[in-house]
C-alpha cells in the first residue's frame, strides 16, 4: 500500500532503510530539521545540513523512487543559545527557495526554557514573513501537556498563523484533542516499543477519528523504525479498519496538509 512518512530522518539512516521503506510502498518522505545527536559548534555546521538536506539527500532518495522533501529551523534543543540561534535564522531565507523545501520545523520546545520560546517566536515569524508551512517538535514525557500548551499560545500571539497551516507532532492521547480542537494538524510519531507504539496509534485513531491526522516513524540515528508507519497498517488491517481509511491517515491526509505548500508534488500516478 502506498505511503508517505511525513517525518523521518534520513540523513542518518542507511540505504537498505530506503529500499526496504520502498519495498513497503514509501513513495514520498519529508524531513524536518532537528538535533544531530551532538551540539554544532558553529553556525557553518548548520550551514552543511541545510546543504545535505536541499541538495545531497533528494538525491539518495531518487535512486529508491522515493521523493523528498524537507523543513528547515533550528530545533529547540540547540535553541537555549539565543545569539548563536539568531546566526542559524539568518542563514535560512537563502535555502527556503530551494524546491524540496515545504516550511519551518521542526521547531518547538525541549525543556520549556525562556530562551527556547524567544527562539520558538522568532521562528513562527520567520514563517509567517515567507508564508510557510509549520511543523512542530513537542517536549517528550511529563513535559508534554504543558509545552503543548506554550506553543500553541506562542502561534496564537503571532496573529497571522493559520492553525490548518501547522502540524503539531509527537500528540499522544493526553495532548491530541487540545491540538484538534484549536484547528490544527496532529502527528502521531511511532516507536518501537515504548511511547506511541503502532497498537497505541491505532487506539487514538479509533478514539478521535483521521480527521486531520498522519502517522509517522520520525526514524533517526537513535532507536527507532522506518518501518513503523506499514506495521501500523497491519495492525490497522488486523483491527478490521479499511483499506481506504489505513490510506487516508498515511497517504491522503499528509498530501492534503502538504500541498499547503506548491513544493509538494507527488508524481506517482
Ligand atoms: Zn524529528
């Protein structure tokens, strides 16, 4: 069945990941900026990922027959640092013309620090001078609720942010009817075997509805799966749900947010 992964890190995954998510029917990923398992000691580090993730990673991609495309921010956990944080801001106007480029993120909080959220407001205003689309990190654990809440406040005191234009990801059943009820897109980001598993989407799925609603594996360099997304369609299918509504959550959906954004273009009929 095909599918596109929203959010995944292919930077650090290797080429069997590609052709495997090809093989379970991936046609297209997006990957948002994040934390590379190290701090960059400079903003020229910054300035290389970018590079990697407009230029040499849509190529890997293509030898699968996977489109890509990407986000671009600095994420929040390299945000406690406002004037290097600014540097890296700066540098991202040039690369929001490149074509496989769809918006901000994933931008958010860590640790609700006061510095996150400066970093975390003057991003929303980058989006929302260059019209892009926003994706959203929020904080893992018993952080969650409350972060959840700062960001969505953080959107609301922008002004100028339409809900419908941002997705807020990593909900899980405490935060994703706060996030559905204020007008914005939600994600369920899927592990392996601990927060939001495959068994545990499909519960919140069950209990809220697909409306504005995607699926993703947020695979990286740490413990995690590519695969996530079409082992939730088997745990979909062996629920009863129905072909069409397992498309609707990890194809339809995601290309409906997407295409928000001209960039986004799937060629694959
Ligand atoms: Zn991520």
């Amino acid at each position: 069945m095909k599918y596109i992964d929203p959010h995944i890190h292919m930077v650090s995954r290797t080429t069997d990941d590609y052709q495997r998510m090809a093989q379970a029917g991936c046609v297209a990923v997006t990957e948002p900026a994040f934390w590379a398992g190290f701090d960059r000691s400079s903003v020229q580090g910054f300035f290389d990922y970018f590079r990697q993730l407009t230029d040499s990673e849509p190529k890997r991609a293509s030898h699968y027959g996977i489109q890509h495309f990407t986000w671009l921010c600095i994420n929040p956990k390299e945000a406690d640092d406002p004037i290097f944080a600014r540097e890296v801001i700066d540098i991202i106007p040039d690369f929001l013309e490149k074509p496989n480029v769809l918006g901000i993120g994933e931008i958010g909080l860590n640790k609700n620090t006061k510095n996150e959220l400066k970093i975390l407001e003057e991003q929303i205003a980058l989006a929302d001078k260059f019209n892009q689309l926003i994706l959203v990190h929020t904080p893992h654990l018993e952080d969650k609720l409350k972060g959840t809440r700062l960001i969505m406040d953080a959107i609301k005191r922008n002004g100028n942010i339409d809900p419908g234009k941002v997705l807020i990801d990593h909900v899980e059943e405490h935060t994703v009817e706060a996030v559905l009820d204020q007008g914005y897109w939600a994600g369920m980001t899927l592990y392996p075997d601990s927060k939001c598993t495959p068994q545990r989407a499909t519960d919140i799925i069950e209990m809220y509805g697909s409306e504005r609603l995607w699926i993703n594996s947020a695979g990286d360099w740490g413990h995690s799966d590519p695969l996530a997304v079409p082992k939730t369609h088997v745990e979909m299918l062996r629920r009863g749900h129905t072909k069409s509504s397992i498309e609707q959550i990890s194809y339809t959906n995601p290309a409906k947010f997407l295409s928000q954004s001209q960039r986004f273009n799937i060629n694959d009929e």
